[in-house]
C-alpha cells in the first residue's frame, strides 16, 4: 500500500472542516481550525504539505521546518507568506487564482448600488418605526441618491476581477477607467491614479497589497475625491489607510464599502466603529470571494496544486 504525504492545515475553520476534507485523498492530513503563531512549527514539524489560509509564515518560521516541500494557500493573496525565503529553501507555494471572479465581482457591484441607493439608511428608518410615523407615503429629504449610468467608475488593479467589474459598470451604464502602474494595451483608458481619484464617482480596489500599494490612498489621496464619491475596497486592508478615512469621513461626504481591513478582525476599537461616520461605512467580513460555488471551486483547485507537485516529485 502506497504511504501518503504528511499534509497539515493549520486554519482549517476560515475555509469550513468539512470542505476541506476532501484532501485527505492525495496526502495524510492533520487538521486545525485555528493555529496561532506559537504552535505553528508544533504542528508542521512532521509535514511536507502545509495548507493556510490567512496564517502568516515568516523566514524564522520556515527556517524550522526541514521536511516542509510544498506551501498551498487557500487564497489569491500570498502577502502572509514570505516568498522569497521559501523559495531559497527550496520550499513551493502555490496559491489559487480565479476562483472566485464572479463573486467578487458581483459582491462590488452590490457595495456601490447599496451606497448610491442609500440602501441601509432606508431600511433603518423603516425597521425603527420612523416610516410607521410619517404623514407621506415616502421619504427623500437628506439622503441624495445616484445612478451608475452616465457616471466614470475608476478600478484600481485590472485583473480578472477588475476587468469583471469594469464589464459590469459598463452595463448599467458608467465610463470606465483604469490605474495600473504598467501601461497595458487595455479597452479601457489609463489614467494616473491622481486623475483617477479626482475624477471619478465610483472608484473599486482590485489590487494586491505589497510595497508599492500600502497606503496608496491616503489623507492626501482622500481629500482629492469629488464630493459625494464611493470608494470600495475588495483588494486587501492596507491599500487604504483606516485612520485616515475614518478622518476624512467626519468632514467631507464621501462614501466608503470594505471587505478586507490591516487586522481582521479588526479591533473593539478600531477608527471605523465611530459613531458620526455609521450612515457613511458598508463593511463586511472578508466575504465577497464567498457566493456560491467560489468556495467548493477554491478546495478543488487547492486540490489540483497539490496532486501537481505530488506527480512533479515522481
């Protein structure tokens, strides 16, 4: 009987146990739901697979494991993982790209209807009982709504998902525009990402967090958004500075949706829990890759990564 590959997944629960269960048939899997930085060598010690999601591995980390031959990470991002140690170790990390386009894409799409419909303010004010009281049958006084049609929606990072959303914004109507730090032979136009942020009503952040990203919006960057502007982040936490916002949100009306954040979960305390800024925020829990079947996609795929490397080492 042929003797599996020692497998460990250390962060088992931000994907599901069950769905990631599946990989018991190409290698011999220890599994955890959680993994905290101190137990991480404990438990890998004996594996020549690792499988993560958010857990980060450093150098000193990787340094500890002689055994450990293949990274997967149950995501596109790889900024928790240091790459280039792995590498001089001679250690592979696969992550797993394009599984979730569609879900992203459309998770987008619903941030910046609900933000232009003004979607959550009306449905408090119905749930508090405040329509139940009015002497009119609607209620539009204060909250100014918009259309993405005849409207410029700027995407930051035009790769899959970026081009997604900006064939979405296309069809309800919006002028495209793009910011990449390389200039492509794309259908859309590229502006600097100045021109960008100046000129657009909508703006969705499609790009990866690493050094020339990290705070790419910022207090500056901020205060250079038209009046009334939605800005939505589904890249990563980091690509806008949080303090900076929640700043820039106390005075100036602007619109912001988030689906990743620097620390998730964020702090009791964190910047955007202050109340005067509620009616300006639509956040979310690192959910948008999550419609459907992006997550069964996801496991299968990680699946793939893994029986390529076991029929690569034969």
């Amino acid at each position: 009987m042929k003797t599996l590959k020692k497998g460990v997944v250390l962060d088992a629960k931000s994907v599901g146990l069950k769905a990631l269960e599946v990989l018991k048939e190409v290698a011999d899997f220890d599994f955890y739901e959680i993994t905290s930085p101190n137990q991480i060598v404990e438990r890998s010690i004996e594996a020549e697979i690792m499988v993560l999601n958010k857990v980060v591995i450093t150098e000193e980390v990787l340094s500890q494991l002689p055994k450990l031959k293949l990274i997967c990470i149950t995501a596109t991002g790889t900024d928790n993982v240091d790459i280039k140690s792995a590498k001089d170790l001679g250690i592979e990390v696969k992550n797993v790209s394009a599984y979730s386009t569609e879900s992203v894409a459309q998770h987008t799409l619903a941030c910046a209807l609900s933000l232009l419909g003004r979607i959550n303010d009306y449905d408090r004010y119905c749930k508090s009982g405040e329509y139940s009281q009015s002497d009119i049958f609607t209620h539009i006084s204060g909250m100014k709504m918009g259309l993405v049609k005849g409207g410029q929606w700027g995407v930051i990072g035009l790769g899959n998902i970026g081009k997604r959303v900006a064939k979405l914004a296309q069809a309800f109507g919006a002028k495209v525009v793009y910011y990449s730090p390389k200039d492509k032979k794309e259908e859309y136009e590229r502006l600097s990402l100045e021109e960008l942020l100046k000129t657009s009503g909508i703006i969705s952040i499609h790009a990866p967090l690493n050094e020339s990203t990290r705070d790419l919006i910022a207090l500056k960057e901020l205060q250079s958004l038209k009046e009334g502007a939605i800005l939505i982040n589904v890249g990563r936490g980091g690509i806008v500075n949080e303090k900076d916002l929640a700043l820039t949100l106390e005075t100036k009306d602007l619109y912001y949706a988030s689906d990743v954040f620097v620390k998730e979960p964020f702090e009791k305390d964190h910047a955007f829990l202050n109340p005067k800024i509620q009616n300006k925020l639509l956040l979310t829990p690192h959910i948008a890759w999550a419609y459907s079947d992006s997550l069964k996609t996801l496991v299968e795929k990680t699946k793939e990564n893994i029986q390529d490397f076991l029929a690569s080492q034969k």
